[in-house]
C-alpha cells in the first residue's frame, strides 16, 4: 500500500472519530438542557414549596377539629357494607334506564297528541269554565258555613233522588200528560156549576173520567200521607 493511500486510510478514521465525538458532544449538550430544565423546575417547585405546605398545614389544621382517622375508618366500613344496596341500586338504575328506552318513543307520540286536547279544550272554554265554578263556589263558601254546606250537600242529595224519578216511565207518562192539560182547557167553555147542576154535569163521560182521575190522584196523596210518618220513624 503506498504512503498516500495510508494517509487517507487514516485521515478517514480521525474524520469517524471526530464524528463520534461530536455525537457525543451532541449527546451530552442534550443532557445538559433537559438537567438545566430539572434544576430550574427543582428551583421552581422549591420557591413553590414554602408557601404550599404552609397553605396545606393550615387547613390540614381546620380540619383537624371536625375529622378524624376514625371516622374515615367508618366511613370506609360502612362503603363495605354497603355494596349490596350500591349494587341493587345501580340494578334498579339500569332498569330505569330500559324502561325510559322503551317509553321515550310512545312518550313522543302520546304527548303531542294530550297537548293537543289540552289546547283544543282550553279553545272550547272547558277550563274557563271551571275556573268560573271555581269562582263561583268561593263567592259561595265566603257567605256560607260549612254546616250550611252540608245542609246544601243533602238538599242536592235528595234532589238526585227526585231526578232519579225521572227514569220511571210511569212518571214521565204522568208529566207528559200533566203538560198537556193547559193545552186542552177551554177557559170559554167554562160556566158556573151549582149542587144541581154537578150530577147533569158527571153524566158527561168526560167528566167521568176526569172524576176518576181526581179520584185516583186523591188515593195516592192519601198513600203518600200515610207513608210519610212510617219514612220519618
């Protein structure tokens, strides 16, 4: 080998060592600024250090009065013992949960549809007109007592017992042909009648069976007369 092909060889290896070198030099400048960060943090956290632990000592020191290990201790047992309610509450929890998945859609149907009576009877003036029965049961109770209302209470009582009445057909027969008497009576026709004229009178048929209806009537005021001591021992 000649002497120049030596001499690059080894100008060759100085170059890779002085690369080696500066890698390290690299390396080691790294090192430095990431200790140069530590020591300023260090620095930092000392500065900090002083007024955090003075801070955490005085309210270490209010708390002081109203905790202790103790209690920390049974608040811990009682978590322990505990679980079994936790886990039945979350159990009833996620039941929850399903039960609102399943009820969210008809929810979202039914409610537009209840707000949509709501509004069609607010139009209808259904709740002005309670609000007006409400009203008018407060003017009401401001000139009543409340024993007057309960003698109000069972007049409305026996009231529902006569219109009770009403769904007897003899006594809608009776009323329907009661309204039809005005209709038939002939004020024109009617002439003064003396004892000796009654008996020519009731030779009429008409007057017959209007003596007999009187008759009938008579007989039921008689049994409604007679019944009303027994309903009232």
């Amino acid at each position: 080998m000649s002497n120049d092909a030596q001499i690059l060889e080894r100008l060759t290896r100085i170059e890779e060592k002085l690369e080696r070198v500066s890698g390290i030099e690299k390396q080691l400048e790294t090192f430095a600024n990431s200790w140069d960060s530590l020591r300023d943090l260090g620095r930092d956290l000392s500065l900090l250090m002083d007024p955090s632990v003075k801070l955490l000592t005085e309210e270490l020191a209010e708390v002081e009065t109203g905790f202790q290990l103790e209690d920390a201790l049974f608040l811990f047992k009682r978590l322990l013992l505990s679980f079994r309610y936790l886990a039945w509450s979350l159990e009833q929890l996620e039941n929850l949960v399903d039960w609102w998945q399943d009820m969210e859609p008809i929810l979202k149907v039914t409610v537009p549809h209840f707000i949509d009576k709501l509004e069609d009877m607010e139009l209808k003036g259904v709740f002005q007109g309670y609000r007006a029965m409400l009203h008018g049961y407060a003017k009401i109770s401001q000139h009543y007592s409340p024993e007057d209302f309960d003698a109000i209470a069972d007049g409305f009582v026996r009231m529902h017992g006569l219109v009770m009445k009403f769904s007897d057909p003899k006594f809608t027969d009776f009323l329907a042909r009661l309204a039809e008497v005005p209709g038939r009576v002939d004020f024109a026709a009617a002439k003064p009648v003396g004892p000796l004229g009654l008996p020519f009178r009731l030779m009429s048929k008409a007057y017959k069976q209007g003596l007999g209806v009187f008759m009938e009537l008579t007989r039921a005021l008689g049994q409604i007369s007679a019944e009303a001591p027994a309903k009232a021992g």
